[in-house]
C-alpha cells in the first residue's frame, strides 16, 4: 500500500491498491502552480485513494474554466486532483515508490524552452484526444 502528503503533513492520504499510471504534464499552468519545469501526476482509481487526513486544509484555485487546483492552505503544496473515476496525484507526494513511470508527455507544444525530454513515452502537442 503507498501513502503520501503535502510537506507539513496535516493532509495525508493512502492508496489501496495499484497506481495506473504517470504523465508529466508540460503546460504553462502546471509549470506555474507547480513552480517547476513540468507536473508529474500519478493517476489512480478513485475507490482506491482514502484520504486519511487534511480536508479542511484543501483550497482551491480555480485555473480554468473547466478546472480547479487544490492546494494545502498550510504549506502550499499541490493537492490530488479527485475525480469521480481517478484521482491525479502530483508525483511528489508519494511516499516511495509508486512503480509507474512516465507513460506519455502531455501538452509538449508550451514546454518550456529550457526542458529537453530525454525519455521515450509518447508526446502529445495538447491533451490527448480520448
Ligand atoms: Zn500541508
Ligand atoms: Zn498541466
């Protein structure tokens, strides 16, 4: 079983069973909240993620239309996405080894000028369609 948390660890979480997958998402809005090159999310199925503590330190952002970004109002650190269906997990909250690796590049058309991606997985210009 694999749990994480934000850095001051009043939001904790644990997941049951397996993560699915891993994206490193290249647009400018995850560059921004995320303050660095890229977002690495983690993906799994949302009957399988327990939050164990910390919902009332959740705030959110709303980034876009059609999107909000949850953050610890204590620490700042970027909250999972929780979704009907999955849940996305900002990589670095993991505690250990979550076994997935980058799957695919999302949003590679604003990369930033300063990253060069240097794995295999597939590159999409936007979100994938599908
Ligand atoms: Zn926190
Ligand atoms: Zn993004």
């Amino acid at each position: 079983m694999l749990s994480g948390g934000c850095l001051c660890k009043g939001y904790r979480f644990e997941i049951q069973g397996e993560c699915t997958t891993m994206v490193d998402c290249h647009c400018s809005m995850c560059r921004k909240a995320h303050g660095s090159d890229y977002a690495t999310f983690v993906g799994c199925s949302a009957n399988e993620f327990q939050l164990i503590c910390g919902q009332d330190l959740v705030g959110s952002f709303q980034s876009s239309e059609n999107g909000a970004r949850a953050f610890c109002t204590v620490c700042g650190s970027n909250l999972p996405m929780v979704g009907e269906q999955e849940v996305y997990i900002p990589a670095g909250l993991i505690d250990g080894d979550p076994g997935v690796r980058t799957s695919a590049h999302y949003f590679v058309g604003s990369k930033a000028p300063w990253v060069t991606i240097i794995d295999d997985a597939p590159q999409h210009e936007e979100y994938p369609a599908g």
